[in-house]
C-alpha cells in the first residue's frame, strides 16, 4: 500500500520487505506455498486508526477495535520453561496493555513460535505454551473457560514468539465446535494445562458482525483422524469448519455466514502434501475464493 492511513496492523508471512512506518507489523518466518513468496494479511479501519507503543506493546485502535503484537526471546536449546515464562509474561502484558488502553476482551489471536514439537525435559514445546498461556490468562484475572478468543498456535522456521491480537470494548460471543470438546476441556493427555481458545468468535460491531475462526483440524471429539492422508484430513478439517459455521449462525444476530465468506490460511506439515490439500478445498461447493498455503510445524 501507499496509504497506511487506515491499517490497524498487518501480519507478514515469508520473505517479506513492508515499510508501513508505525503500523504494528508481527513478522511471521513461515514459508508461503503455491507460488507467492510472501503474504501481508492486512486488517483495516473504516476510521483513521491512531495508536503507539506501550509496555512493548505496539497497537493501532480505533474506538471500537485494538489491534497489537508482541515479541519474546525464548530459547529451544535451553530449559523447557523458557517458552512457559514467555508466553505467561507476554499474554499478562497483553492483559494489561489492553486493559490499560480500554479494550478488555480478545477476540483473535495468532501464536507463532519456532520448535513447536521439541520436547524439551520431556513436554513438548506446544504443552509449554499452553501452560504459560494460561498462567497469563489468570495473571490478567480472565476466565479459562469463558469469553475466550479464537486462537491458533504454529510452529515458524526460526524467530522469537510472536502474538498478534484483535480486542475490542465489548466482549465476543464465544462459539464452540458440536463435533469437538472444546479444547479447554481436553484431558490430561494432551498436556497439564488445557489450550484457553474458543472455536470462534462473533464480535458485533456497529456495521454488523465480524466471524473469525480458530485454528481446525482434522479432529473429532479430542481424537486426531486420518493419520497419514492429508486429503482426507482436508475433507474432515472442511467438516469442522461447516460444524463451527453453523454454530456461529446459531449464535449471531445477523446470521448467513458460509465458508465461501472466509479468507482462510492454510497450514500444512509437508509441502508435497499442497496438491492433495488444495484439491479438497477447491472441490468444496461452496469453497473460498480467497486461500492462502503456508508451510508451518503443527502440535
């Protein structure tokens, strides 16, 4: 863009060279597939956004939303509780900072971090995240099972831990996935502390509704399917998506969303597994026009 007069932040995947002078920029190292060599994904404001720096902080508003991203060394070589500490830390400064600013309640957060699978005195450095998330959310007084924002979590190809987050003044309503137990009540199995997101957010707004939703796999009830076909991993990961969907509609005011109204980003393990993938998506009846692939490490 020339104008970065109504960006409130942008998140930047691959190699990627963006001058937008004080927008918040979280830069993401995650190679884009299909041919692009990077995407901005750039969220905007009908307004003139104004913001600044706080505690680290670097946040655009607009009366009605905030958009920030953070940044925190941890080290994949060191002890396991380095990314714990970081990302406890970094959510109790997000808290702050937003409540600090007038906007209390997350609606979307994105999580990127290198050595998401290295286990590390034996838990994976996932599980580490989910610990100290959660620690950050009750060092920040928030419900662990209530108001809770869409997220996801994905492992980059080096660089620091990085959140980027939309909040807003009025809480979102919280929507949850019929075919999967919510992933704050998973069982131990999955780590000592349960992952605090929702499935999806609805953020009403003074022009209608805002539909953003989690990180979905290939996942019913708790239990991962179709180990080894990433096609029909795919067609289940559609599956949830319809499932989530008609749940927000359920949910909204406003109603008639479909998966042909989201941009979606992809996220695959393995780049060669592109072809199956897209295949399943463009099948789709009513498949998105606007998809982004990006190659990143999963939990």
């Amino acid at each position: 863009l020339s104008d970065w007069r109504h960006a409130l932040g942008l998140i930047c995947y691959g190699e990627v060279t963006v001058d937008a002078g004080a927008v918040p920029c979280a830069w993401v190292m995650m190679p884009v597939l299909g041919g692009a060599g990077s995407v901005c994904e750039i969220w905007r404001s009908a307004s003139v956004p104004n913001g600044g720096r706080l505690d680290g902080l670097s946040y655009r508003q607009d009366g009605s939303m905030l958009f920030g991203c953070l940044t925190r060394d941890d080290s994949t070589a060191g002890s396991g509780s380095s990314l714990r500490e970081a990302a406890r830390d970094l959510y109790a400064g997000v808290f702050a900072a937003a409540d600090a600013l007038g906007f209390p309640h997350l609606v979307r957060c994105w999580n990127y971090f290198s050595g998401i699978n290295l286990e590390i005195e034996g838990i994976e450095r996932y599980r580490q995240f989910n610990i100290g998330r959660q620690e950050g959310f009750r060092a920040g007084g928030r419900a662990l099972d209530a108001n809770l924002p869409a997220a996801c979590a994905l492992g980059t190809h080096g660089g620091p831990l990085v959140v980027a987050f939309l909040a807003a003044r009025e809480a979102p309503i919280q929507v949850e996935n019929p075919r999967q137990i919510s992933a704050y009540d998973y069982p131990p199995e999955y780590g000592p502390r349960s992952p605090t997101f929702a499935r999806a957010s609805l953020l009403p707004c003074a022009d209608g509704e805002i539909l953003l939703v989690s990180g979905t796999a290939s996942i019913v009830g708790h239990r991962t399917l179709h180990v080894g076909d990433a096609g029909a991993q795919t067609a289940e990961t559609l599956a949830n998506l319809h499932a989530v969907i008609a749940a927000a509609n359920r949910a909204s005011h406003v109603g008639g969303y479909a998966l042909r109204d989201l941009a979606l980003k992809v996220y695959l393990r393995n780049a060669h597994d592109l072809a199956a993938v897209r295949a399943q998506i463009e099948a789709a009846p009513d498949a998105p026009p606007e998809v982004v692939f990006l190659q990143a490490d999963i939990c």
